[in-house]
C-alpha cells in the first residue's frame, strides 16, 4: 500500500506574523465596544444563526470584508492570513456574521478565480461592503452528500438557459441576494457522473423562483428550500465554463472546510464553561483533565485550519487537508457540548436571553448539523482515504 499524496495532506505549518498583532487587538478592541455598546449578544454557531445585516456592513466600513479582494474591485487587496485573524475574533467572541459569511468566505475568491470581469464588478465591491449577501445552492431533495447525483437541469436556450428542479437547506436563501447553483447541463455519464455538471450565478429576485422556510425544531429559520420553475438565467451569469462544475465546487470547498468555523462553532460555550468551573472554585483533577484535552486539541486544529490557509494565500487548492479539518473539527465542537452538559450542573434554557444556559440551549439545538453540513463526516473520509491511496 502506498499513500501517494500524504504530502499534499499535510500543508506547512504557517506561524502568523507579527504585524498581525495589531490587526487582533483592533478587532478585540472593536468587538469588546460592540458588546458594551448591547450592539448584540454573542452566541454560539453564530456563522448559521447570527444574522445581522447592519453589523455586517459596520465591518465593511472597518475594511474587514473583502480582505482578500483587490482593491480594483472595491476590496482591501490583503492576505488570507489577515483575513484569518479577523474571522478566528469575529467566531471567538460570538458575534453575528451569517449575513455576509458564504459571501465573503467562498464567492468572494471564486469570483476570483473563475469569474467574468462583468460579475466581479457586478458583485464583489457589493460583497467587500457588506452588502450583497449570498447563499450555497448544492444540496437537493434525496442526494444527500452526493452532488454528482444532483438532477436540477439547466437546458439551453435562445440566450441562456432554462433552469428547473430543488435545491435545499440552502442557508439564508431567504435574505440573499444570489447564489451559485451547481446543475446538470448534460445527461448523466453512467461512466463519470461528475461530468456534464456546471454552474450557474442565480440571482434569486428572477421570475419563477420559490424559497420555501425548512425551520428548525424551535421555529427558527435558518435553512430554506429553493425551487426553480422553467427559471431563465443569461448566458452572462453561467459561471466558470460549462462542464466544469465538478472542478470549480471541489475547489471552492476547500475554502468552505477549511476555516476556524469548523472548529469554532461551539467556542463560545468552551469559554463559558471555563468561566462557570472557575466561578464554582471547587475544581477536581478529572474536570481539569477534561478542559485540558479540549484545549489541547482546540489548539492543535488552529494549527492545522493555518497550515490550510497559508496554502490557500500561496494559490493551492488543498481539498484533502480541507476535509480532514472539517471532519476533525465537527466531532470537536460537539464533544464541546457534550463536556460542558456533564461538567456543568446548569441545565440547556432555550428561555435564557444569554449566559451559559443561552450558550448551551443552542449549541444543543445546532450540533446535529455540525458533521453534516459542508459534506458528510463519512464522505470526507472518503474522499481522504482515496486521496492517499487507501481505496
């Protein structure tokens, strides 16, 4: 047995530099004012559920949205490194990004990459602003993890294409302004099922278009069913080339798996519940060991989610390190919760407006997502197993 790409598993490791520093203490410094201010009130999987349009364009007026974006298209032409430091302040302390996030975390650079001069003017100065919010249309009804099976069809026609079928769980569909919707554009390839997939920008305001509400258990809504009715899409919204759907989203996951929200959705329950145990002063040596481990791994995927992101500022694609983050970093969030639910004598309180009980009630609620959403926890491992050459 070989392992034929553990090299391109393993990225360097990347230490941040130390001007960044000061780029850390002005987010904190800003954080810690909204905060005061009762601007909002720090929760956890905020990257899901912390929907808030203002706050979002307050950090774009920061310049800290559209980092990565040159400055021609109304970006800040910054590294990704810089935009790490934002992100990992921004998860840490609870606030509510989910308005400008898919936006800023994966179009942005997609844009980048496969996108025309006409969409990139079009929507990234809008994304850099905190303006234009966008969502993720690749899951559908029945497919599961598995998107070569997507049977959405985009058909051409006089000047564009006809788009029909469902895409669901699509976060904030519902307030976004578009999405990228991977569709099938030829028939299937018993043979290669990933070919005759492409992508397409979908404005969501466009005629024939339905966004159903998928609420969660406590009314809240989140997710979305899209459905599109003989939809017309220009041929000047088809991103990237047609066909190559396949290669564009295994490229854009890598930005999707890879970040400190794949560990970070339950941090701040992780630092409330060291702050409950030191309030209680009655410690033991177990409890101690328990925090300890979870600290200890916390760190250790940080490491990891940098050597990802230094790869990504020096134009790689690292999907295999991707998935392997996003899987080890969604078992962790959730053994978050299961410690601080053993650990803590106070019960989850859907009721409670903040505090640890807030903190917990939500985590408990969103933790059946964490290993689903962005691929399977199952599928990942697949597609690491196979990368090294085990299957």
């Amino acid at each position: 047995m070989t392992l034929t790409k553990l090299p391109e598993l393993v990225p360097e490791p990347v230490e941040l530099p130390g001007h960044l520093a000061e780029l850390r203490a002005e987010v904190r410094e800003f954080l810690d004012a909204e905060r005061d201010a009762g601007a909002w009130t720090p929760g956890a999987d905020v990257w899901l559920s912390g929907w808030d349009a203002d706050f979002s364009r307050r950090l774009g007026k920061r310049g800290w949205l559209g980092m990565t974006i040159p400055t021609e298209y109304g970006g800040h032409g910054r590294g990704a490194l810089d935009r790490y430091v934002v992100t990992e302040e921004l998860l840490a302390a609870g606030a509510p990004v989910a308005a400008h996030w898919v936006a800023d975390r994966q179009i942005g650079p997609s844009l980048m990459r496969f996108g025309t001069e006409e969409q990139r003017t079009a929507f990234l100065p809008g994304i850099a602003r905190g303006e234009i919010y966008f969502g993720i249309g690749m899951s559908e009804p029945d497919s599961g993890s598995d998107l070569a099976s997507v049977r959405t069809r985009a058909t051409k026609v006089d000047g564009g294409w006809s788009l029909s079928g469902t895409k669901v769980w699509t976060s904030g569909a519902h307030h976004a302004h578009a999405f990228f919707a991977l569709v099938r554009t030829e028939p299937v390839d018993d043979e290669n099922r990933h070919a005759g997939l492409s992508q397409l920008l979908v404005e969501l305001d466009r005629p024939g278009i339905t966004i159903r509400p998928i609420p969660l258990l406590t009314g809240a809504h989140h997710f979305n069913e899209v459905v599109f009715d003989d939809v017309f899409i220009p041929d000047e919204r088809v991103f990237g080339s047609v066909g190559s759907g396949w290669k564009q989203v295994t490229g854009e996951l890598a930005f999707e798996r890879s970040g400190p929200e794949r560990f970070l959705s339950t941090y701040p329950l992780l630092a409330s519940l060291v702050g409950a145990l030191t309030a209680s002063g009655d410690v033991d040596a177990g409890t101690r060991r328990e925090v300890g481990s979870l600290v200890a791994r916390l760190w250790t995927l940080r490491r990891m989610s940098l050597a990802v992101a230094g790869a990504l500022e020096s134009g790689q694609a690292p999907e295999l390190a991707a998935a392997l983050v996003k899987d080890l970093g969604t078992r962790f969030e959730n053994e978050i919760v299961d410690a601080a639910r053993l650990l803590v004598s106070i019960p989850p309180d859907p009721g409670a407006s903040s505090g640890f009980a807030r903190l917990l009630a939500d985590s408990v609620l969103h933790a059946p997502g964490f290993t689903l959403r962005g691929g399977t926890n199952e599928v990942l491992r697949g597609i690491v197993a196979r990368g090294m050459g085990l299957r």
